[in-house]
C-alpha cells in the first residue's frame, strides 16, 4: 500500500477564533519579574450587576507556564447588593492571553457563579502586553488589566529560502522566535584551500521581528566553482553588544550554487540513438532538471571534468526536455565516427552536470539487425499499447519482446515493426521497465537494446498510482448520495473509493484516468460539536466535520489515502442548550428521619432546603438523612443547575416521629 500523504491540507475546516487587539508593552529589562503574590483589581461597568474582578498576581512573565495568574470574579446585583442566583454564568473574554478549564486553553470562558463568585487560571502568551479581560452577563461587564512581562526564549531555526548566488545580494529571512535589535547574522564556511580555516562574512538586517529577521545575504566567503556548491553554517547573535547577547548557531543552513539554483538534471531517455556520422539527427532528451542554458556534448569521459566531446546545436529547452542536432562525428581533437558515443548534459549557469552512458551511436552498426528508436517508449501494464520500433535489418516473421513480454506484430518492414504491448502481471506499485529485443525468427539474428548496445533505448510499463490533486463537490449532506468530483493522475478501473470507512458508490473514471466521481455514502458517526451560547445560556451545536478519504486501484491494490478531505455537513446547526432536570425521592424511614435522594440529570451543582428539618440546607450531594422534631407533613426542594441554566422541585412527604417510651 501506498500511504502518501497524512494531511490534504487544502480541505482542511477553518477555525474562526476569537481575537482582539492587544496593546504592546515594550521589553525592559529592567521591568521586574512578576512578584507571587501582588494582586490586581478591577471592576465597575453597566447594567443590573456589579461585576468585580481581580488577579493575583497581576504581572505574569511571558510564556511561563508553570505560574499563572488566578482571576477572581465577584457580582452583586447593583440595585440591593444582593448576590445573583447560585448557577448563574459569567462569560470571560480576554485580548491576550489564555485561560485553562477542563484541560483546554482558550481565549474565552464561561464560569458558573457559587455564592456570587467564581475563579479561573490565566496563563501568559509569547508575546508581551497588557491583557484585557472582561466579564459580562447580559449588558452588565466588569474589566481588569493583567501585565504580560519579558520576552519569548531566543531561537534560530532557518532560513527561507536556503541557497543562493555566491555573489550574494539575495533577499532571504531568518525564522525562529525571540529575535531583539540589534542582531547580526554571520555566514561562515570551512575553506577548501588548504589552510582549513574557517572563512565568514556577515550579512546586511533589513528588519527584525520577534518572530523574523529579513537580511540579504552576503558574498561567499569563498569562490564557487562551476558545478560545486559551498555550504555554510549561519551564526546568529541576538542582542548584539549588550549584557544579554546570545549567539547561536545553525549548522549547513545555507548553499551557495552558481545560477542560484539547486536543479541537477537528469536523463531518462534519448530518442533516437543512433544516426549518421554527418550529424544533423534531431534528437530528444527528457529527463529533468534542465535550466537553460544547458549545454550538450557527444564523447567520452569517466566524469564531467573529464569529458570530451563535440558540442551539439540547441534547438529548444524544456525543464523536462532538451531538443539537439548532433554535430558532425568528427570534431576538433575528438573523433566519434562509427561509435557508441556517451552523452553529457550540463546546465551552463551552474555547472551542475550528467553523463548519460552509451546513449548514441554515428555510423552504420555491423550488426544484420538495429533498433534505433521506439516510438512511444511507455505504455500502461495492461498492454493493447501500439508502438513502432525503427531500426534496420528486420525480416519478417519477428518476435518482439519489451520488457521480457511479448508484444503482437501487426507489421513489419525492413526498417519498422508495428506492434502491440501485451500484459505484464504486477505485485507492487513500481514501474517496470526493461529493453527492447526484436528477432528474425527465419535466421535467428536479434537485437537487445540492453545487450547490444542499444544505449538509452527502453521500454515502460506504467503501473497507474492514483493521485488526488484536487476535490470538487464539498461539503456533503449527511444522508450521503451526493456527487464528488476528484481531479488527479492515475485513476484506473475496476476503482474502489472509500469515505469515512465507508464504501462509495457508482465510481466512474474518465479524463484519460484525470478524474473520477462517485457518490458519497451516508455518515454513520456523530458530527463534531462545539459550544454556542443562547440568550446567556450555554449549550452545544453540531459542526461540520471532515472524514478521510481512500481511492484504490483494484487490479494493482495501489492506493492514496487523504486525512480530512471530504466534509459532512450536519441536517440541524441549532444550539442545543444542556439543561437540568431537578427531580428527588423521599422515604420515611419511621424514626423521625428522611432520606432524600437526588434523581436529577445534568446537573453540575445541587442545592437542597429542608425547612423545619436537621440539617436545614445542604449541597452538591446526592443523598441526604434529615431529622425532624415532630410528626407531620413535611417540604423539601431541590435546585440543581449546570452552565446552561438551573430546574427547581419541590415535594412533600409525611415524616413519623415514634412517641417517646413509656415509663
């Protein structure tokens, strides 16, 4: 199976966050550290409650968390100073800065008041600041201003792009976090000339951010030669001639190429191989990695420094493909008459360069039968592709082999075959590519191009690798039965596409294997949530949600799998609010005493009044035994409440009190 990628990233579900403006506090170093126990406090605002908040303590340092500030909210009603219902909901919003409940940190929180009150934790950002917090409930808010102090710890971690001109002037930038003004960036290599000293140059800051220092990079402390690169290690001081200076290092984060450039080219095939010693063969070249301007040159050589040959006449590059006429065989100081020559590709700017081995033969070939070229030179590994072999010396019948799979001659002459691939069994995903062989059955006389010098000249079976690139119809209903276009390479039928797990239907592939649609199954999970608020009242809603997707190519079990490509859209967004339910049995347990017990559901808190009754109130428990002085008939209530609201019940009961003994 082939797993190619974790994440299709351009399907992804966006987040909207909540964010404010943050107002910057500049970092002093002399600012202090945020004292344990100093606490702040604010409050005030509009409407039907007084809502007072304070911290402590209320300067906390960037990033630490391990130290947070605690966040004390308190409300009264501003008409009597009362205290507002147990269960009612404060909401938290703050501009930098997050806070922590249940094990996630946001930006927001609701808080449930106990007693007019409630707390939270407050942890810093990266970023210093003054964090704004407010508090509502309805139109009623209440503010407090919490320090964020220092700076985020110094970082360098690389540099965007990484490779340039030994010349230097590129515009580069330098990640990583903490970056302070003023800072230097040093590039710095081992020098090749024999001294093995260390050779540096220091770059030109056009700006720094915490985040990101822009700089243009500067010349290579040594030359560059053609086809070679020089790798540098990048120092990076933060704080440049300050008590507080930092230097890091990163190792090999830069490349100085000639041409700025990285290409190396490659060469996967040469078509045709072989033609006069004249010259003036047109020849094509793919491969990749071709920069113009290439040169090319038809000889001999154990490497690119040492290569000989006559240079050849460019007619038109490709990043994929090179266009040449050969030169005349016999050149100045070189002499390929009648030779299987090498070929050498160079990209000129940088020097980088290839040599493609016994890739051409000038002259006639001694042999009764030639393969020349192919035309084409891949097909799929089903077979039925037609293909022309050229050559010289052919007499029919032949047998035609490609790849060691025979092919059906439709016809033959002496200098051409036409024929038909067969089909090749496959066990794996990879290519399989072998040489060309053509006999004359009468005579026995053959030709391998991998035997007998056929050079460059192969034949591939393509095995089809299914590749989404891009996906048409999102988001889906929830019932499934809707039409998804994928738009990629090497989709191939009989095709499986799986959703969620789930099986898709009527996958279709059209497009030449370019596209393939099918029918989304019904979405058997449940959809994600998130909270909503209504009317003060929390509650929950269903989202969207993103399940995987799995296209496979049945015959060759070849496969791509997408994290989070197709999305489920939810028949009902509404907020749901989780309210409680209050409910309690009571039983006589005949001396006197009841026993109370909480049925209630979705409840967080419960509060309990037994008037006349010891105890008299109680809370958050789900059993109570109460006493009761007398006989007779007897309330009790029961309030349970939770951060989307609060239920209240009230049940009678007969409590029987045995008399006293008799003396």
């Amino acid at each position: 199976m082939n797993l190619r990628r974790a994440l299709f990233t351009a399907m992804m579900i966006v987040a909207v966050t909540l964010l404010a403006g943050a107002c910057s506090s500049g970092d002093s170093p002399t600012r202090p550290s945020a004292p344990a126990g100093t606490p702040g406090t604010g409050g005030g605002g509009s409407g039907d409650f007084v809502i007072s908040l304070s911290s402590s303590p209320n300067i906390i340092n960037v990033g630490d968390s391990t130290t947070p500030s605690v966040i004390t909210v308190s409300v009264r009603l501003r008409s009597n100073n009362n205290l507002p219902p147990d269960g009612a909901t404060v909401t938290l919003t703050t501009t930098l800065g997050e806070f922590t409940t249940a094990g996630s940190a946001q930006r927001s929180a609701v808080l449930t008041l106990d007693n007019g009150q409630a707390n939270i934790r407050f942890f810093p950002s990266d970023v210093a600041g003054e964090a704004l917090i407010t508090g509502r409930i309805g139109e009623s808010s209440g503010q407090l201003q919490v320090e964020i102090v220092g700076s985020a710890a110094f970082a360098a971690n690389f540099l965007e792009p990484n490779f340039g001109a030994p010349g230097g002037g590129d515009v580069v930038v330098l990640r990583g976090q903490g970056f302070v003004s003023p800072v230097q960036v040093r590039f710095q290599i081992l020098s090749t000339l024999g001294n093995q000293n260390n050779l540096s140059s220091t770059a030109q800051i056009l700006s720094v951010e915490p985040t990101a220092v822009t700089l243009i990079t500067p010349p290579s402390p040594e030359s560059v030669a053609v086809g070679e690169t020089k790798l540098a290690d990048v120092f990076v001081s933060n704080r440049v001639g300050t008590d507080n200076e930092v230097v890091q290092e990163i190792g090999g984060a830069f490349t100085y190429v000639l041409g700025g450039s990285l290409q190396q080219p490659a060469v996967s095939s040469i078509s045709p191989t072989n033609g006069p010693n004249e010259g003036g063969t047109r020849l094509s070249i793919l491969g990749g990695g071709f920069e113009a301007p290439v040169q090319v040159l038809f000889g001999s050589g154990t490497s690119v420094n040492e290569f000989s040959g006559v240079e050849g006449v460019i007619e038109n590059v490709a990043s994929d493909q090179i266009l040449v006429s050969t030169p005349p065989a016999l050149g100045v100081g070189q002499d390929n008459r009648n030779s299987v020559v090498d070929i050498l590709v160079r990209n000129k700017s940088s020097g980088f360069a290839i040599i493609a081995s016994a890739a051409f033969r000038y002259g006639l070939t001694d042999t009764p039968i030639f393969i020349s070229a192919i035309s084409p030179g891949q097909g799929n590994f089903t077979g039925a592709t037609d293909v022309t072999v050229f050559g010289q010396g052919f007499d029919a019948p032949v047998a035609v082999e490609f790849a060691g799979v025979g092919a059906n001659v439709i016809s033959v002459s002496g200098t051409e075959i036409l024929v038909r691939t067969g089909a090749v069994d496959v066990s794996t995903c990879e290519d399989i590519a072998g040489s060309i062989q053509v006999t004359n059955i009468n005579t026995g006389d053959s030709f391998d191009t991998a035997r007998d010098g056929g050079g460059a000249i192969g034949w591939i079976y393509r095995v089809p690798e299914p590749l989404v690139s891009n996906i048409a119809g999102n988001p889906v209903s929830a019932a499934g039965g809707d039409v998804i276009t994928l738009n990629g390479q090497g989709f191939q039928e009989p095709i499986q596409v799986e959703v969620n797990g789930q099986r898709a239907f009527n996958p279709i592939v059209s497009g030449g294997g370019t596209v393939l649609t099918f029918e989304t199954p019904a979405f058997l999970d449940g959809f994600s949530t998130e909270a909503c608020t209504v009317a003060g009242l929390t509650g929950v809603q269903e989202v969207p949600t993103a399940v995987d997707l799995k296209v496979t190519n049945l015959l060759t079990t070849c496969d791509d799998e997408l994290a989070a490509a197709i999305i489920y859209s939810p028949d009902d967004t509404s907020c749901v609010l989780n309210l409680p339910t209050a409910a309690f049995s009571a039983t006589n347990n005949g001396d006197g005493t009841v026993t109370y017990t909480s049925t209630s559901t979705n409840a967080s808190t419960l509060r309990w009044t037994f008037p006349g009754g010891s105890p008299s109130t109680a809370s958050n428990v789900q059993v109570v035994v109460v006493t009761y002085a007398a006989s007779g008939s007897v309330t009790a209530s029961l309030t349970a409440s939770n951060s989307s609201g609060s239920d209240s019940v009230s049940q009678g009961v007969t409590v029987t009190v045995p008399p006293p003994p008799a003396n």
